[in-house]
C-alpha cells in the first residue's frame, strides 16, 4: 500500500486562484519523498489538505490508507507535521512543549519524561531544554518543532521547507535526523525550494511550479532525462579557438559552446571520453588550463520543465546568533 496517494487533487481559493492545480503522485511507504518548488508554487496548500488542515476542492488522497476529506481522525492518528510556522509558546521551555504535545497525544504519564527526554537529546537540545523558546535560535525551533512532531512516532511524517533560512549546520543537522527517520522506516514528505536538499534527501521527488506537478522521479533519472554531462575546458591565453573547435567536434553533440578561450563539450559516453578528448587537443597542440566535468543539475530540470531557474535556492539567511529571538 501506498502511504500517500494524491490524485487530481485542487485547491482554489476565493477570488479563483487555483493554488493546486489537479495533482496526482503516490509516495510509497518508507520513502523520503521531495516537494520542489519556488514560492507560491502551492507546496504548503498541498500539505495543508494532506495533514487535514485544508479541504481540497476537487480530487482525492489517502494518507497512510485513509481519506484526508471523510477519514480525517484516522490520518491525523497517523501522522506527524512540522509546518512552516510553527507556533511555539515563547515563555514555555523546550522540555515543557514537548511534555505538553506528549499529554495532548495520550501519551502515558509515567511516560512522559522518558518519551520528552528522548525526543529531546535525539534533535540535539538536551542542554538548552530548561531554557525558554523564546530564547531559541531559528534552527533550534525547528528542530523542536520537530521533536514534536515525532511523539506519537508516526508512520508518515510532513516537514514543510524545514531548512529554509537556515545556517548550513542547522541544515545539516536536521538532514541527518531526515536520514535517519528513513532509516527506521518513516516515510517522509519534505517540501523544499532547495536544489541541493532535494537531491540530497529525496529518494523520489516531484518538481511543483504554479500549482502543478511538472516532472517527477528519482533524482539521477531527471538529470539523466536532461541532459548528458559537459566537459567544460579553458585553453591556454592565446589559443585558436575556431581551430580547438574543430578538434573536439568530432565528440559529443559536435557542436561545443564556445566563449573567450572557453570550450563546453557535451559527452555522449561520460567520463570515459575525457581522456580521448584531452589527447586529441593535445595531439593538434593545444594547452588546456582548465577542465571541469559538469553534471547535469536539478536546475537543468527545472529549467527544462518550466523555462525558469529555481530561484532563492541555495543561499539561506544567516541566522543571527543568540538573543531573543522573535516569533513569527
Ligand atoms: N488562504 C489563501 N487564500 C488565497 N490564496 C492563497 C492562500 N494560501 C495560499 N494562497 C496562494 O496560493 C499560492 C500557493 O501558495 P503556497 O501553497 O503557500 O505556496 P508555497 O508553499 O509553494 O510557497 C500562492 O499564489 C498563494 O498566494
Ligand atoms: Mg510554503
């Protein structure tokens, strides 16, 4: 059984904006599944109607085998949601909010601590427990916000862009907590507008651009479906070029990109034909001063399948460091 099942799901709002536009994807049990798109794609509408928050208006899905519009009790026992905002009390401390979402979950008393205490130590915020969220970095609210989110260990969890302005190490930290819930067996939908994160963390991802799924798969089989590798090559100040093109036209496409005393190969084979390449410009005698084996890239794909690049992807915020942090 699939864990999520979507099929032409549609969300429109007053005023006709369709911010899900009949999407349809299934997420299989165990798998980390990404969610890729710019702002304003309609990710967290989709989350919204998939963790019961939001009816869709048009189309269906099932959530860890229940309906989210006739069987929302069932899914909502099931599953574990770390929305974009999350609302953290700022005079609570981190053990207090997590022991209260243990309690509101019907979790043993007996057991409360115990459970509070490891959720806390596993997200890393054992030593700032006592001290109030207010007083947390951003990457420390997420990171409870997600402790929270696994009390009642759920089978399907929701991240909704868990990373996004974060510092790297907080990014990273809360990738190996991704890596190792689908190690146990969680299955995860994580949104994301980060290139590098749904490549790193998606077993499978759909790519979303103005409510609509434009392309999915694994992450190796979109790039491949793109385009094939480029040796990218800079000659030697001075070089012909016109007579450099040449040579390496009998590779690849047979029609290298040319700019300054840069050359841009496209390798029918790979890796594998670096070598003949290199020793054919060296045979004519040429220098080359640089070379770079470039892959194709998730933004070759969306760049393919929407005409656009993904924007505000890989620079997060910095965040600031200690104070009070405000609520948003
Ligand atoms: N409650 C709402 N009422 C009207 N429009 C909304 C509402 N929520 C979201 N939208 C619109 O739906 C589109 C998708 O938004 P959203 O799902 O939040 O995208 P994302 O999470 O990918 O950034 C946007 O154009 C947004 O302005
Ligand atoms: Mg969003």
């Amino acid at each position: 059984m699939a864990a999520i099942e979507v099929s032409a799901l549609e969300r429109e709002f007053k005023g006709g904006v369709r911010a899900v536009d009949g999407i349809d994807l299934e997420v299989q049990a165990g798998e980390v599944y990404g969610f890729l798109g710019p702002n304003g794609a309609g990710k967290t509408t989709t989350v919204r109607m998939l963790v019961t928050l939001l009816r869709p208006t048009a189309g269906s899905a099932r959530v860890a085998g229940f309906d989210v519009a006739t069987e929302p009790a069932q899914v909502r026992r099931r599953i574990g949601v770390a929305l974009q905002e999350a609302a953290l009390d700022p005079l609570m401390t981190g053990r207090e909010l997590i022991q209260l979402q243990a309690t509101l979950h019907g979790i043993a008393p007996r057991s409360v601590a115990d459970r509070g205490d490891e959720l806390i130590g596993r997200v890393g915020l054992s030593r700032a427990a006592e001290r109030r969220v207010g007083t947390y970095s951003g990457g420390m609210r997420r990171r409870l916000d997600l402790a929270m989110a696994l009390i009642h260990r759920p089978e399907v969890l929701f991240l909704d862009e868990p990373t996004t302005g974060l510092d790297p190490t907080s990014r990273l930290t809360l990738w190996e907590e991704v890596r190792r819930l689908r190690d146990e067996g969680t299955t995860v939908f994580l949104t994301t507008q980060y290139l590098e994160e749904a490549d790193q963390l998606a077993d499978r991802l759909g790519i979303i651009a103005a409510g609509k799924l434009v392309a999915g798969g694994t992450p190796a089989a979109l790039k491949a479906e793109v385009g094939r590798p480029h040796l990218d090559l800079v000659l030697a100040d001075g070089a012909d070029l016109a007579a450099a093109r040449e040579v390496v036209a009998s590779f690849g496409d047979r029609r290298p990109a040319s700019d300054g005393c840069h050359l841009s190969i496209a390798l029918e084979h790979g890796a594998a034909e670096i070598a003949p390449v290199l020793r054919a410009l060296d045979d004519a005698g040429f220098a080359v001063a640089e070379l770079e084996l470039k892959q194709p890239t998730l933004d070759d794909v969306f760049l393919e399948k929407t005409g656009e690049h993904l924007e505000g992807g890989d620079e997060p915020e910095p965040e600031p460091a200690g104070g009070p942090a405000v609520l948003g």
